[in-house]
C-alpha cells in the first residue's frame, strides 16, 4: 500500500468515526479489510482507496469502517463500575419523582454486554430501587454488532468471561451452546445506531452514561469534544463511567473525577456544590 492509500483511508476513517489509525497500523488494515478485498476482487488496499475515492463509494466506506471498529467487551467488564452502580442506583431512584425511569446509556456498546450487564445489576437491586425502572440505551457505530447487541445471544465463551454462574442461570436460558438473554432483561435495553461523532443532545437527558474503551480510540481533541458533549447530558447527580485507560484529565474541565472512585466522573458544578 502507498502511503497516500493509508493516508487517504486513514483521513476517511477519523472523519468518519474519530478512530485514529497510527502509520503502525498497515497490517491491521490488510487483516482486517482482506475479507472485503477478496469479496470485491480488488487487488488490495491501493485499489479500495481507489474505490473509495470514486463517487457512489458510500456504502463501501461504512463497510470500511465498521471493519476497523475493535468489539472487545464483555459482561460486568473491570468489575468496579458496576459495583459503584450498585450503591448509586438506589440513591438515584430515591431522588427522582415517581414514575421517572432512571435513564442510562451505554454509548459505544459493541455486543451488548455492558448494557445487560447494568439491567442485572438493576434487577439484582430489586426492591431496594422500590419498583424504579430503568431505560437503558445502547448505541454503537457498528450495525453488525447492534444486531448482535439486539439479539441478545451469547456463546459459552463470552458468558464465562465475568459473568458470575449464578446470574447466568437466573438471566439466561441455554440454547444449545449459547445462551439468550432473559426477554425480561432485554425488555429494559433499546438499541440505536449512534456514532460519537455526532451531536449527541438528540438523544437526550441521561441519569448515568457509560463511555467506556472507546475514546482510547480517538485523539485528544476528538476526546475532548466527546467527554464535552457528555457532560452538557448529565443530570447535576449523574455520573459518567469510563474505562480503565481513560480520563477526563486534561481534555474537559466539565466532568471531575469522583472522590475516592476510579473511572468515575461527575459534573464539575455538583462537586462544587457539594464542597
Ligand atoms: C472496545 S468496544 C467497547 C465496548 C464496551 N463499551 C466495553 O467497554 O466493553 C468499542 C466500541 O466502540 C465503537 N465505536 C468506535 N467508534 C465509535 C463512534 N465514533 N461512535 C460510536 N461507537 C464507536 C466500536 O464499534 C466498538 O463496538
């Protein structure tokens, strides 16, 4: 590949999702985009960049982009934040009025992992959130895993990663060797394409968001526009949750972290109020 093919698919790739692909990243490309190369009869990455420049390329540069999105997740992901939600979500649903559901979101939830991972926490609670429901929102940019997210079924790998046996047995039925997610849980979670890159504000209010293992991502300017735009949906109690490499440090002045927790931010005007 020519380094003003890498270029110009890297460029695409950035505008078009906020991924930033280093120089490192050519064999990355040739893996992950073989399988679209082959299918095209191109010849390789030169010709795709071709392709792309040409016009009526749409679908084909979302196809490019969906390819090099990472889908890493999995259930009860880094343990801590989902024991912070825990003890967050009860006094949460004490403070809002009767009726008003606790409204979360999972924004950047590959196969839907984080986002049935905070309905078990939520159904775990039980009356402790006295009868409080939750409306959870999960988006991504990547339709293959929307689906997937949507369809709620998962193999005997990903369940025995973090997901502690006796949740598997109350949450799921077994299929065969993959398991399905509860209707009763996936009843709380909705699923839409949503790509950061956009203005967020469409989406609404939000009592929690979880933003994890995606700004890694992105650049610092991109990072700071997104964690900006978070904030600007928080409720003033609400919290942002994000993954073990990232911070707010440095990028918004907007999110502060919460005392004494790690990966968890709140909006600086209500750490103020309270100190
Ligand atoms: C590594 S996964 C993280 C999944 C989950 N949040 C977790 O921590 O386990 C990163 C996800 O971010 C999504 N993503 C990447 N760029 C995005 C963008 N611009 N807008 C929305 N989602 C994006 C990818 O499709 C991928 O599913």
């Amino acid at each position: 590949m020519t380094p003003d093919s890498f270029n110009f698919l890297a460029g695409l790739v950035k505008a078009r999702s906020g991924i930033v692909l280093t120089a490192d990243k050519g064999y990355m490309l040739e893996t992950r985009l073989g399988p679209m190369l082959r299918r095209e009869s191109m010849q390789g990455l030169d010709a795709l960049a071709q392709r792309l420049r040409a016009p009526r390329a749409e679908a084909l540069a979302a196809e490019v982009v969906e390819a090099l999105t990472t889908n890493e997740s999995s259930f009860f992901r880094d343990g801590k934040p989902f024991e912070h939600l825990k003890k967050l979500l009860p006094k949460l649903a004490a403070a809002r009025p009767p009726g008003q559901p606790i409204r979360v979101w999972s924004a950047a939830c590959s196969s839907g992992q984080e986002a049935y991972s905070i309905a078990m926490t939520a159904a775990e609670l039980g009356p402790a959130l006295g009868g409080r429901k939750l409306d959870i929102l999960g988006t991504d940019i990547s339709r293959e895993m929307l689906d997937r997210a949507q369809e709620g079924v998962f193999t005997q790998f990903e369940v025995q990663r973090g997901l502690p046996v006796t949740m598997l047995v109350k949450h799921f039925k077994q299929e065969g060797q993959r398991w399905r997610v509860a209707p009763e849980l996936r009843a709380q979670v909705r699923w839409q394409f949503f790509n950061l890159m956009e203005d967020p504000r469409t989406l609404g209010r939000f009592d929690i968001i979880f933003c994890r293992n995606v700004l890694i991502y992105f650049d610092a300017p991109t990072k700071s526009r997104v964690l900006g735009s978070l904030a600007g949906m928080l409720a003033p109690d609400g919290v942002v949750y994000l993954g073990g490499a990232e911070t707010v440090l440095g990028l918004t002045e907007r999110l502060v972290p919460a005392p004494g927790e790690r990966g968890v931010y709140e909006p600086a005007r209500a750490t103020a109020k309270a100190g």
